[in-house]
C-alpha cells in the first residue's frame, strides 16, 4: 500500500526535519521503555497488542467547510484502522489497565495516506520529550515518580485519568482523542485550530476489574473481530474548536468543555485486516489541508516512532 513503508519515514523527516527534535533523544526515549518493557523484537515498542480492521470515513460538509484536506471531502475514504493496548509487553492480557490506541490510516484518492493517531486519554502525562525521558525512567524507580509529580503539577492529570481508570469492555465502546491540536485549512486558506476525537455509536462502557480478569486475555481483540463479522463498529468524528488563548502547543491541558464542537464525519469498520501488523501510523503524516502544531510532544514522534519501526522491521 502507498505510503506505508517504513522508507515512507526518510520522507517524512526530509519533510518535517527543520522541527524534528534531535534523533539522539528517540533513541534515549526508545531505551527507556524498552527498560519498562522489555525489548520485544519485531512488535511495536507501545501499543504492541492490537487487531486491525478495515473500513471506511465520510466526512461531513461541516468538516468539508473547515478544510480542504482530501479524506475531509465528503467522499467515502477507504481506511485501514488499528486498535491497541498501550503497553510495550505483546502478550498481556487484556484486562491488564493501560491507555487504549485507535490509528487510522485514511487511503486517499491520489494514492497517498495520511494517519489519525489518538489514545483514551484526553491529555497526555508531560509538554515534552525531555520530560518524557524523566518519566519513563522514573517509572522504574518507585522512589523518583512523587518527587517528578511535584516537579510537574502538569502530570498529574493524566496521571489521575489513567489510575483511576478501569478495563474496557470494547473497544467498539471506547472514545479516543488525539490530544494534539492541528490547523484544518480550508480552500480560501483560512485556518481553525482543532483537537478531534472519536466517539464510539455503542456508547462508552468500562468493566470491573475482576469482571475483566474473568474473561479471555484477548477479549478485546475477540470481541472486536466479532463485531465486525456482527454488522460492524462505528464511530462519529467530533472537533473541538479552539477558543481565544486555548494553548495549541500544550498536550497536558484540556480545552473548556463549552468550546464549539463539530460532527465531522462517520467511521465504519467493517472487516479484519490480517496484514495490517506491518503497518506503519504517525499523526505526523499529513496532507494538504492540516498542518501540525508546535506542540513538541507531535513533532517527536516520528523520531521515536521510526526507532520502534527499525527494530520490528530489522528481520
Ligand atoms: C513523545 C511522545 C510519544 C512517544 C515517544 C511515543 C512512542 C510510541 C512508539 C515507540 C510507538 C510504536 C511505534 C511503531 O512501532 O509503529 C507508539 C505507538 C503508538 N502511539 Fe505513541 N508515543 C508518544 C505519544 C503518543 C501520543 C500523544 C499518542 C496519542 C495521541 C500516542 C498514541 C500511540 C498509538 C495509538 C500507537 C499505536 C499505533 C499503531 O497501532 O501502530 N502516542 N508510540
């Protein structure tokens, strides 16, 4: 498939190299999580449990109006999706709580993909890779994590979210948000800065945990695949628009609630994509008509994502 090769990524930071944090600090960050998880040959170094679907995206002439970005057209958009557990570790049951992943890749007309990239939480744990860095590491050590909490107020958000969180009972009944802020730029060239996210049509649901426990490790992916064979899982796309001094480059804060919300299309998956392991999903991969943010945890990814992708690509 176009643009989803791993040499997609020299491409990308040719593209994008002028904001490209130092490969260097990927590195640092690549080790310490291999640190937490352990080094895991071809799985991705996060998210390494998954199942990928295939479906389809229909924007709507609300999204359209916003932006001239092909997969916002209105025009049914062939996609390639992957749900996934947080954790670096491949085999962990799924009951196991960690932050959830929903990539998308949307197969655009002119051969060409781009990717939306979004996780359960609605904040992320740190403003950059620096920080990053400290806090994976600090999560091997017990000791250091309260005092790297009091050094950064701006952590304990998603830090709360995650521990008071609880097991999933679906992915298909599972909201994901991208977190990041990017410009839609519309035809004329006038531009809104947005965060979207995608809420499940089954409604949001979690289980207890011993509840979870009882069920099949992989009754995430199970239930999934079923689903599909079942009618399908669907999902409506919102975007949250800016208000004045909302902050675009800071993934730790949320935006108010009362900001204007846009319905922005319909996602349909509708099949298993048993291939799909090879992919490759990077919100930095953008096309015309949305532009990232300065925010630097955005503009680290590729750097990191294209270690974790050396190593599962190496054999
Ligand atoms: C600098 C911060 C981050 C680092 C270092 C990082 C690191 C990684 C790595 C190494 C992978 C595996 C890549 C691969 O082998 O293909 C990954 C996957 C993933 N990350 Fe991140 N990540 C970061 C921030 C985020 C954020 C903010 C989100 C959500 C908005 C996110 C969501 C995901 C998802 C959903 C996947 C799985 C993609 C797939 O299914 O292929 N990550 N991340």
């Amino acid at each position: 498939m176009p643009g989803c090769h791993p040499g997609r990524f020299t491409e990308l930071t040719r593209r994008h190299g002028d904001t490209l944090p130092r490969v260097d600090i990927a590195h640092e960050l690549l080790d310490a999580i291999h640190a937490v998880y352990g080094l895991h040959p071809e799985f991705r170094s996060l998210h390494a449990k998954g199942t990928c679907l295939t479906g389809s995206f229909t924007a709507t002439p609300a999204a359209a109006a916003l932006t001239r970005a092909a997969h916002m057209s209105g025009a049914a958009i062939p996609v390639t999706a992957r749900f996934s557990n947080g954790t670096g570790t491949p085999h962990v049951p799924d009951s196991t709580l960690d932050g959830r992943g929903l990539a998308i890749k949307f197969h655009l007309p002119d051969g060409t993909t781009t990717d939306f990239v979004g996780l359960t939480l609605p904040v992320f744990f740190v403003r950059t890779p620096e920080d990053l860095l400290e806090f994976t590491r600090a999560r091997t050590d017990p000791e250091k994590v309260g005092p790297f909490l009091a050094a950064h107020p701006e952590t304990v958000p998603a830090v709360t979210l995650q521990l008071s969180s609880l097991p999933r009972a679906s992915y298909a009944q599972t909201t994901f948000f991208g977190i990041h802020a990017f410009r839609f730029v519309d035809a004329a060239g006038n531009g809104t800065w947005i965060r979207y996210r995608w809420q499940p049509d089954a409604g949001d649901m979690t289980l207890p945990q011993d509840e979870a426990d009882a069920l099949a490790p992989d009754y995430l992916q199970d239930d999934a695949r079923a689903r599909v064979a079942n009618g399908g899982i669907a999902y409506t796309l919102f975007l949250q628009l800016a208000g004045d001094g909302d902050p675009t480059d800071d993934p730790t804060v949320a935006w108010p609630d009362d900001r204007e919300q846009v319905e922005a299309g319909r996602l349909e998956l509708t099949a298993v994509a048993d291939d799909c392991e090879k992919l490759v999903f990077d919100p930095m991969r953008l096309t015309d008509g949305i532009e990232p943010s300065d925010d630097k945890i955005l503009r680290a990814r590729p750097a990191a994502y294209s270690v974790s992708i050396e190593k599962r690509f190496k054999n």
